[in-house]
C-alpha cells in the first residue's frame, strides 16, 4: 500500500501521535502551531498515512517574511519505526513541492529530530539539503535526568551552582510561579534589562504572549519569578510538555545581578517538573566549553552548573526551492556576523 500525506485538522488525533516520540518536542505541538498562527503564520500538520495507519508527521511552518516565505519543521518530521525515514521525508518535501508555488515559499528548513552525526549530514546531502546559516531552535541541548532524587541532583551540581541555590532564600529571594499575563509582562520588561547588557536581539511582546496564551489553555507553560524586597530580580517561561520541560526563555535584572534569582527560579522549575512527572528538564541551547568568545557561553556555564548531559541534534538543513532562497541566505549571513555567532 502506498503512503499518502494530508493535513490532520484534528488536535486530539496529532497529539496522540506526536507524544509517542520521547523526549516529547513542544515544538511539535498543535499548541506550536497555533501560537505559529497567532503571529500571522500557517501551521502545516502534516500527517504520513499508509491506509488509516499514521506512519509519520510533522509539523511544518509556512512563515511569511519579506525575504521569503518558507517552511520550518523544528524537531520533526517524526517517522514511526519500521518506516523508512528517506522516504518519509522524501514524501513530505513533494508535498510542500506541489504548494509552494502559491505559497511563494523559497525553501524547506528543517531541524530534524536526529543527533548531529556524520551519518545524518549525510543522510540529508543525499536528500539534497544544505546546512541552513541560521539555527532552527536549540540545537546543541543540555538535558537533565528526572528520575534522580532532588537529593541525587543537588549533589550532582557544581560545587558553586548548589551554593547559590541554597544561599538564595537565605539572602531573601522568593520564588512564586504564575500563569497570568503579569508575570509575561515582568518577563519582557526584565528582558529589555537583559539586552542592555548582553546586545542580542530581543524578542517582541507579541511573540511573549502568543506563546503564553498558546500552551496555557492545557497548563503546558508557567512563568517563574524571583523577587527581594517585593521586586522582581529575574524570570523565566518554563514549558511542560509531556514527558520534557523546557526552559525556554529567561531574563533579569541588571540592579540585582549579584543575587542568585536564576539560580532560585532553575532549582523551583526542576522541582515543578519532577511534581508533573516529567522524565527531563532541558536547559535548551548551549554552547561548547571551548567557545569562550561566544555570546551563550556565560549563560552556558550557568546552564552546565545543574548537572546533565549534552544531547546534540543535527544543524538545522535548507532545501532550496527557488532563486529567492540565495537572497535569504546572504542575508542570514550578514545578521549572523553581527551577531556574532
């Protein structure tokens, strides 16, 4: 029999099928998608049948920029084992072929859910990709072990990182989790505070609030705030999914710097993830120990302080579908260089 791929309409039906990959990816999710929606993109849920047996999917972005439109699968496609994968993919980009002509997409992105190895380079040079400029979401993760005690990660910690998380109620920082609009907009006016020091390009209020209005509905995202003295010194949106939490973006304070808020909010959100039975805590991207001129190596130090390990995916890898996608690519590479990546 052969495979046929269709748009699923269902949420009930792409979820149960997604949720069989562990980790479970929130990129992969129908929520993803319509907080994809809400920023004026089309979610794409691409399902691979053979008969009425769903044999693979993926969620793929159409995303409407003025340098192109084009479409982005973060984490995916997921292909059920015993399927080949060469084909399945192979099947997903006909299918996007036969579109994107009305869709005016340029290129395919995708990041695929698959270890950066020589093997899957490979696999998708044969496809005929190329390695995109840009990263796709966190890339190169750092994941932590769930099925520890909270006893077994403390002492797993760095000497320094389990210092700060128990001096941080002793120097009188509190740590409440919300699941309101207030705590966002403390997020985002932390995050302003955050780009003054460290000069990345930030993230827009809309951006902040689709994606907390888009996994709160099914209690899949919380926001954590660190306060002293009734202020708030640092926050973070911490994603539930499944059987994965995701600290997906955080940002503080540049007056109290020297108190240990992250350190407060990180410990507090790995013990909300192991209350909701989640089997890891990913600190998303990280860079590695030998990149000390990189913008995230601070930040990934921080990060490598909890205990854990790296779990590296293959870079994000581009399928060009027109003569505009070499437009796009020296653009990204330009904003890469100035940003120093």
């Amino acid at each position: 029999m052969k495979y046929v791929v269709r748009e699923i309409a269902d949420r009930e039906q792409w979820e149960a099928y997604v949720r069989q990959f562990s980790p479970n990816s929130f990129l992969q999710s129908w929520d993803f998608g319509q907080f994809h929606q809400s920023l004026g993109d089309r979610p794409l849920y691409l399902g691979l049948f053979e008969g009425n047996s769903q044999a693979g999917g993926g969620l793929f972005v159409l995303t409407y920029a003025r340098r192109g439109n084009y479409y982005a699968c973060a984490a995916g496609p997921l292909v059920r084992e015993g399927t080949s994968y060469a084909e399945a993919v192979t099947l997903f980009v006909d299918y996007l072929k036969t579109r994107a002509h009305q869709d005016r997409a340029s290129f395919i992105r995708i990041r695929p859910a698959l270890l950066n190895t020589p093997d899957n380079e490979k696999r998708f040079r044969d496809f005929g990709f190329l390695p995109s400029v840009m990263h796709l979401h966190a890339e190169r993760t750092w994941v932590l072990d769930l099925s520890l005690t909270e006893e077994e990660i403390l002492a797993a910690m760095r000497k320094n990182t389990r210092y700060y998380v128990k001096r941080a109620p002793k120097d009188g920082v509190s740590v409440s989790m919300c699941f309101d609009r207030d705590a966002v907009e403390i997020l985002y006016r932390l995050q302003q505070e955050t780009v003054s020091r460290q000069h990345f390009v930030p993230f827009t209020h809309d951006y902040f609030m689709g994606l907390f209005e888009a996994f709160k509905a099914n209690n899949e995202v919380a926001l954590f705030t660190a306060t002293f003295e009734t202020q708030p010194i640092a926050s973070a949106m911490v994603n539930y999914y499944g059987d994965s939490a995701v600290y997906h973006y955080a940002a503080s304070a540049n007056e109290f710097s020297k108190l240990p808020g992250a350190y407060a909010i990180l410990w507090a959100a790995i013990k909300e993830a192991k209350l909701r039975g989640c089997r890891y805590f990913n600190f998303w991207g990280v860079v590695g120990d030998d990149q000390e001129k990189h913008p995230w190596y601070g930040l990934s130090r921080f990060k490598k302080g909890f205990g854990g390990q790296e779990i590296w995916y293959l870079h994000a890898q581009d399928l060009p579908l027109s003569w505009r996608y070499h437009v796009n690519r020296a653009i990204e590479t330009v904003r890469k260089w100035k940003r120093g990546l």
